[in-house]
C-alpha cells in the first residue's frame, strides 16, 4: 500500500534520516566523502530543515510504503524557490526515493503530486535543477516532458558543480 502525506514540524526527525540516506545512496559514490559530508551537515542538519518545513512556501510530502516512509518531495512557490523564477512557478526542489523503492512508481507519484500542487496554485511552470552528472533523473525529467532552460552553480562541499535548469510548461 502506498500513500502520500504533507509533512509538518513533528516529522523533522524522520525527515532528516531520509534526506541523508537517500542523499547518501544517490551522490556518495560521484562525490569525495569529505564533500558530502560537508554538505549533508549543512543542507539537512535540524535547524536548516526545521527552517525549511516552517516556511510558508514549501511544502514537504513522504511517499508510504506499507508504512514505511520510503521517499519524499520538497517543492517551493514564491521566494522559497532556489533561482528566482516569478511567481507563475513551482520548483521541485527535491525528489528522493531510497534505493530498495526505486522503479516502483514512487517518483512518478511524488512528480505527480508536484504537479497537482502547481495546477491547485495556477502555476504555469515547474522548474527544477538537476546535476548534470546524474542520467537517470534527468532521463525521467525529459520523459515526463521537461526540456533543459539553463543551468546553476550548485556547491558540494568545496566543490562548484553544474545543474541543469529544466523546466515544463503547464
């Protein structure tokens, strides 16, 4: 059984555990472990996440699996967002699913309620970066009709790396 539900502030902990595990299982093999370690203390340490679950233009969501939470979706709206986009966007900022749920449909659910989100929000584009470096997500981004607009700096650790910017028009 699967289901989704928004997070709040009483998840703080169990949020944190999923962004460093699916964080980890993603990049640790492409990145020092002096720069990951780096950057999972700075991105998910309590106080950075607690900050980000407070603010009013983001929203977490957890992906259940048979209750178990499997995999989650940050996605920011106004001056949440990471690049200034305008207020007719939504970011997916993240979605992390933990490698024994992966190719189950998980990261199409959570896509698909970022989506839901935007149209309730009458957004016209959803946006997201993406590592250059990473085949997979940015495969699933073209395949759910993204297109690549741009590109940023995204910072690991002591290391500047390269996102593409890909965007959906709704």
């Amino acid at each position: 059984m699967i289901h989704i539900k928004q997070c709040t502030i009483d998840d703080l902990k169990p949020l944190q555990d999923i962004s460093y595990v699916t964080f980890n299982e993603t990049f640790k093999d492409q990145n020092s472990p002096e720069n990951m370690k780096a950057y999972l203390e700075k991105a998910f340490n309590l106080e950075q996440l607690g900050n980000e679950l407070s603010n009013p233009f983001s929203k977490f969501f957890f992906a259940y699996v048979n209750g178990e939470v499997a995999g989650y979706l940050k996605v920011n709206t106004n001056d949440a967002q990471s690049e200034e986009m305008g207020t007719d966007s939504l970011e997916i900022e993240r979605i992390y699913i933990m490698s024994e749920f992966q190719k189950h449909g998980l990261g199409k659910l959570l896509y698909n309620k970022a989506i839901e989100i935007a149209l309730e929000h009458n957004k016209e584009k959803v946006w997201l970066g993406v590592w250059e470096k990473n085949e997979n997500a940015i495969a699933f981004y073209e395949k759910m009709g993204f297109v690549q607009t741009g590109a940023h700096a995204f910072i690991m650790g002591d290391e500047e790396q390269t996102d593409f910017i890909m965007t959906k028009v709704l």
